[in-house]
C-alpha cells in the first residue's frame, strides 16, 4: 500500500507541482498573486451562497445579479488573467499565440461596449500595441517589465471604461453586459488548460495500472499481499456505495450496459491501432505503462485547442455584438447574437466533437506506425463517446454514460484482469 500510495499520489504530485524555486525571481510575485487570487475566487465560489446572504446584490439583468462588493475583484481577476494569457502567448507555440491574440482583442473591444467608435479606436489602439510587443519580443528571453507593462495596459483599456462611468446606476446593466462577455472569453481562453486537466485522472489510472504491472512482474506468491489489498479495497468501494444508496449503484446492470456500446465502439476502433502497432514493433510487445503514460502528450495538447475551437463563434459574436452597439447596426447585433448561439445548438457540438475525434484517430493510426499506441487510444475513446452521443441525440437512447457506471465496469474489468493475471502466473506458458 505504501508502495500505491507513493507511485500514484506523491509521485505525480512531485512530478506535476509548480516549482517556483526554478523560475526566475520577477515571476515568483505574479505567481504567489495568482495563487492568492484563485484562492479567493475558490472560497466566493465555495461560500457563494453565503455571500449572496451577506451582500446585497446588484441586478444587471432579469436573471443575472452580482454583489456589488464583490464585483471590483471579479473585473480584477479578469484584466489579471488576460494579462497572463498574452504575457504567456509573447512566445510559445503558434496556437498558444493565436489563444492569446484572441483572448486580447475579444477582452478589449468588449470592455467597450458602451464607448462608441471611440470606444473602438481604444481598443484597437491597445491590440496593435500588443502585436507590435508580440512581434518584438519573438524568440527572445522573458524578461521582468512584460507581465507589468501587459497589465497595465490592460487594465488602461479594460478597466478605464467602467471606472469612468458618469451614471453608474444606469450603467450596471451594461456593465453586467461586459462582465458576462469577459468571463466567457477567459473560460474559452482556458478551455485547452481545462481539458488537459482531465487528463490527470488517465495519469492516474495509468500510474495504478504501471503499478500493478510491477507487482505482477514478480512471483505468485509475492503477489498475494497486494492482490489482497486491491480485492479489500474494492470490497470496500463497494460496502460504503451500499450503506449509502441501499443498492450496489456501481454494479447495477442497467448503469454498466449503458456505457457497453461506448466502449464497444472505442474497442473496434482502438483494434487497428494496436494491430498495427504491433506490426511496427515486429510483433514483439507493445508499449509498457510507463511509456505509453509519457505518448499522451501530443494528441492532448492537440485535443485541448480544438475543443477550445468548438467556442470560437461565441468570441467572434462578442465581437460583433460590439462593433454593432457602436455603430448602432441591429442586423449586426442580430447575427452577432446567434453566433453566440452556435455552440448550442443540439447538433453542432456532438459533430464537431465527431470530427475532433475522427481527426486524433487518424493521428493516432499513422502514430501506431510507429509502435505508439497513446494517441489512437484515446482517439478511439474521444470518437466512440462522441459517436454515441450523436446516436443517442439522433434516436433519443439514453447513451450518456454515468461515472458510477464507468466505476463499475472498471471495477468489473480490474477483477477480470486481475484474476486472468493471476492465472497466468500461476500456469505459465512453456
């Protein structure tokens, strides 16, 4: 257990932290401020209600309310964020540039909803300002005046804006116009971190998964001890999921079916990967745990920013919607509206997904070339989910699987290999 506990916890927690004492000395302030400000942010949202209780709210629209004490921080986390996108965006790959370039023009131009065209030549002013030190910086050292000289400029033109308002009574409905429209462009703008943050549970089972593999490595009989444990530990999952729902929820039939045809499809798919895979390698053995945990990267990171691209249309809408409150062009506004729409729309979304995940297998199959096998996998997970998601939609089957059904197949699959594993060992092949 000890072994467990330090293989999967303290070792990927080692592994992934942030190691401040390796930066250089002008980053450590930004990233203990950060650190302070999603402290704070995760206590409002964790106490939220007590908030609201406490603090009295200021209506923006019908549904939306914010309270008032509370919203000069938010608009500070907001210019705080961007500025680190864009400083972060200066160098690095070039669709990091692209996200960073993005998120800039869409914050700026937004904080100007209610400035006219002049709200708009600020806003283009600030963004070609940011091109201009984009261009300039390429390919040289981070140095300690970019992240202040960024947000200082971001909060010039995002903040001015609202601080200068003649009538702020009159203004709030705006104003929550310009909050709503930031937070949406910073959670597309982290969408990619977000989704590179699922990957950790995968880590994790990957590393569970090394780890049995090192035990099995050994004998039998050395082998019993952590069997045991694993066995013990399911039998536990398993009590407290009964003392609490008076069922075993995590077995119960109906749940594990509806995840069969999801990971049905992924094991047709994930089929041609290993095959040729193991043609690449000379049919010896595929890849270990270990290597097949550090193949992730690549399809992941690829995977993050097209799902961020799915969200592209509602940044463009923001956009428009802007220069059509300047401008005084309904029709604009009107089209701007339903691109901030797109993305919910029933078929747009499982389709694109479909799409994301017909393009990671195919990277995935010419990777498995190769003897790589990561990358097919979880394209064959990715187009399988969102395969059966579009079938669901199309012929109103529930299909959407449940966690506590995933739990119980895994939990079903783990004993199944486990004793197969076992039986191996016990009767080896001569």
């Amino acid at each position: 257990m000890r072994s467990l506990v330090q293989q999967v916890v303290v070792d990927s927690v080692r592994d992934g932290r942030p190691k401040p004492a390796t930066w250089p000395p002008w980053l450590r302030p930004v990233g203990a401020l950060a650190l302070a400000a999603f402290t704070v942010l995760l206590l409002l949202t964790l106490f939220s209600v007590q908030v609201r209780e406490l603090l009295p709210l200021t209506p923006f629209t019908e549904e939306f309310a914010f309270p008032a004490a509370v919203i000069p921080f938010i608009f500070f986390v907001l210019t705080f964020v961007v500025a680190l996108i864009q400083t972060a965006a200066l160098r690095g790959n070039w669709l990091l540039r692209i996200v960073g370039l993005m998120t800039t023009t869409t914050a700026f131009t937004v904080s100007q909803t209610m400035g006219g065209i002049t709200g708009l030549v600020i806003a283009a002013a600030g963004v070609a300002i940011v091109v201009v030190l984009v261009l300039l910086r390429s390919g040289r050292p981070a140095t300690w005046w970019e992240f202040p000289l960024l947000y200082a400029l971001a909060a010039a033109v995002m903040l001015l804006p609202l601080a200068l308002a003649s009538d702020p009574v009159t203004f709030a409905p705006h104003r929550g116009l310009v909050l709503v429209s930031l937070m949406s462009t910073v959670t597309i703008a982290g969408l990619p971190v977000m989704v590179l943050a699922g990957y950790a549970s995968t880590n994790v089972a990957l590393r569970v998964g090394q780890w049995m593999d090192q035990r099995l490595s050994g004998s039998v009989r050395r082998s019993w001890p952590w069997i045991l444990t694993v066995l013990g530990g399911v039998a536990v999952i398993l009590l407290i999921d009964l003392i609490r729902f008076g069922s075993a929820s995590l077995v119960e039939p109906e749940k594990v079916v509806r995840i069969l045809p999801t990971m049905g499809t992924a094991a047709v798919l994930a089929a041609p990967v290993f095959l040729r895979a193991w043609q690449a390698n000379r049919h010896r053995t595929l890849e270990s745990v270990g290597s097949l945990r550090s193949g992730w990267d690549p399809g992941a990171s690829g995977t993050s920013f097209a799902i961020a691209a799915l969200y592209l249309p509602v940044p463009l809408g923001f956009l428009a919607q802007t220069v059509g409150f300047a401008t005084g062009n309904q029709d604009l506004i009107l089209r701007a509206n339903f691109l901030v729409g797109v993305p919910t729309i029933w078929w747009y979304a499982p389709i694109a997904t479909v799409l994301i995940g017909v393009g990671l297998w195919v990277l995935g199959l010419r990777r498995a070339g190769r003897g790589e096998t990561a990358i097919g996998l979880a394209g064959a997970v990715f187009l399988a989910a969102a395969v059966a998601e579009l079938f669901g939609i199309a012929t109103g089957w529930n299909t959407q699987p449940t966690i506590s059904g995933m739990v119980g197949l895994g939990l079903l699959l783990g004993v199944l290999l486990l004793a197969t594993a076992l039986v191996a060992r016990t009767n080896p092949v001569p």
